[in-house]
C-alpha cells in the first residue's frame, strides 16, 4: 500500500495538491463521524503514560537483535510513519523527547485491533501499552498489546522526508515545521536550555529577575519605532516597548543592587527570517560595577550556554569550529579599525573625516 507521503508527491506532481488535501481531510472526517457512531471517542482527555522514547532507549538501549525484554512500557506520541505489510505492521512513533518503532501483529493483537490499527492516519496521536523488544535487525522497538487513538489527526502531513520546503510556511505554520524536522524541534529545545542556563548564571551572582511594564506612555530605551495602542480607560495613547532599559534603571535608582529581565519587545519595522517584530531581549544592571563587570557577566553566560545546550564549549559556526571558554580578547572598537583597516577613527572626530573613510571602505551611513 502507497504510504500517505507517496500519494501526496504524487497528487503535487500532477498539480492536484489542493483537491488531494481537500479529499483526505473529508476521508478523515468520514472516519471521525465512524468512531463516533461506535462511541469511540476521538478526543479522549487523559493517558498516563511511564515512559518517554529517550527513557525507554536510555534504559534499553544495550539489548541485542532479536531481544525480549519481558519488560512491559506505556508511551503516547504522534504517528509519523505506517508500514503495513498484512498480519504484521511497523509504525514510528514519536514523542518530544523522540522516535521509536511500534510493531503490531495479528496473532498478538487479533483482527479487529489489527484493523483498528491499520485505520490510523499519519499525524494521528495513540497511546500504547506493549513489551519493549528488539528487531532481528536490532532496532528498538514495542511490540503492541493495546493501544488507544489519543487524538485524530483530519488534514494530512506534510512529507516527512523532505520536510517544510517553503521558508515563508515554515515560519507562518511554525508547528508543522516542528513535527517535520528534527533540527527545528533541537533549535527550540536549546533555546529553552540557553535562556534557562543564563537565568541561573544571573541569580547566582546575586540579580534578581524582575518584570517591566510592556505599555509604556512614551517608548524608549532604543533609537526605533513603536507600535502604538489605545488605552479606552485612560483615553491615551500607548506603547508597546522597544527595549527594557529604562524601568530597569529606574529600579537600580530605586536601590535594587542588581536586576535582569528576560521578556519581549516589540518594534514596527521591518521583517525578514532574521528579524521579528516582537523578539525576546536580556539586559541586565548592577550598581557599583563598570562594563568590564559586564564583560566578566557575558563570558560567564556564553561559557554556561554553550555547555548546558552541547555538553561543552565547543560550537559549529559555517563549518568553523570555535571554543567559547573563556576569556576573551577585549580591545576596544577604535583599536580593532585600525588593526583591521589601517585607519584612526575616534568619537570626537569631525564627522564629515568619518564619512570619507567609510566611503572609502564601501560603508554605508546614514545622513542624521
């Protein structure tokens, strides 16, 4: 039987993607009324589970080919692969943490769980009680004893080999792109991870996490434009903020020796996959200290994120391999210009002697 993925190249191929996805979403339909009317609920509310896939290969990931555990496991997760062969079927499942192959048998399941099983859809979520084996070819596996659907899948998913092709859908339909591609659900993982580790490196050097206003009567803080609201109570205008700085120093003003903030800002200019209109910013304050307590503070905070997101301080940049330990070389702006260009630039310099050497380097700048 042609899997899901198939059918979909195929019907893009002839230029009947559209019909195809409107025919399989009432196909799935039709089998949601069909549950219904055996009083299957679709939608159930609750599944306890014992064990995630990284669990599961954590504790069983040394049995060899052919193994029995004996050991029985419940898992949920989303179907993302069906590979039905009559009386004996191979399903993926995976959860967040990741993927394991689910095998089902006639002789183990009967007919009507068999067909049951085999009337799933790619995307659909299940719940599975089995025993935990491995294939003869060694693969990880649960033999299926029961399952139950968790939460029926009615529009068909994007083709799991080759993903989400379209930058402008991957970032529209974020979270197809996120059930599609392993390294999109990793960057969101680290993400977490990051923004985690840098929040411990702060409270451990004594700041304190605080929240700002995000509605301000005038933005600031940043040279960029706002976006703009109506307050109907106070019949004012408003702000959504384009940085966190100033009521952050307001609150050093106020005696709070050492503050930081995690939270969103937001600005109304352009877009690009690069650059958002609402964006998450850190800034951090500490009374009684300079920039290079700050240089000291972002060493700490790269060195903690690259460990707690890759387990060391080594990273990939373009096929380059860099080693975030610190320390740092730490020259000044003025220094690396002349080190790179040749040439003295300073603050106080007559602007217009600024300008020739940008235009003499091919710098843009712009006429404020």
């Amino acid at each position: 039987m042609d899997s899901e993925d198939e059918k979909q190249e195929a019907a893009g191929a002839s230029g009947e993607g559209s019909r195809f996805l409107q025919e399989e979403r009432a196909h799935r339909l039709a089998k949601l009324d069909a549950m219904r009317e055996r009083g299957v609920d679709p939608y159930p509310v609750r599944f306890d589970r014992d064990h995630t896939t990284a669990e599961i290969r954590e504790r069983f990931g040394e049995l060899g080919p052919g193994t029995d555990s004996g050991e029985r496991v419940r898992v949920a997760g989303r179907i993302v692969a069906l590979r039905r062969h009559g009386g004996l079927d191979f399903l993926d499942l995976r959860d967040e943490t990741g993927k394991i192959q689910l095998i089902a048998t006639r002789d183990e399941l009967g007919d009507n769980v068999l067909d049951a099983l085999n009337a799933l859809d790619l995307g659909d979520w299940i719940g599975v009680g089995g025993v935990v084996v491995t294939s003869r070819r060694g693969e990880l596996s649960i033999r299926v004893e029961s399952f139950e659907l968790l939460s029926k899948s009615l529009r068909p998913l994007p083709d799991m080999r080759k993903g989400l092709t379209d930058p402008e859908a991957r970032y529209r339909r974020r979270y197809l792109d996120l059930i599609v591609d392993d390294d999109s659900r990793e960057v969101f993982a680290k993400r977490s991870t990051v923004i985690a580790a840098t929040r411990k490196v702060l409270l451990d050097r004594g700041f304190r996490e605080v929240e700002t206003p995000v509605l301000l009567s005038q933005a600031g803080g940043a040279a960029a434009r706002p976006f703009i609201t109506h307050h109907n109570a106070l019949d004012i205008d408003m702000f959504l903020r384009i940085a966190l700085e100033l009521p952050l120093k307001r609150l050093i003003v106020g005696g709070m020796d050492r503050v930081f903030e995690v939270s969103r800002v937001f600005r109304n200019e352009g877009l690009d996959t690069r650059h958002n209109p609402e964006f998450t910013m850190l800034e951090a304050y500490q009374a009684f200290g300079d920039y290079h307590d700050m240089m000291d503070l972002t060493e700490a905070i790269i060195e903690a994120s690259c460990v707690a997101a890759n387990g060391n301080t080594t990273i990939d940049v373009d096929g380059r391999e860099l080693d975030m330990k610190p320390p740092y070389r730490r020259a000044s702006m003025a220094a690396l210009i002349e080190e790179h260009a040749g040439v003295k630039m300073h603050p106080s310099m007559p602007i217009a002697e600024a300008r020739e050497i940008a235009d003499r380097f091919g710098v843009e700048w712009l006429d404020v």
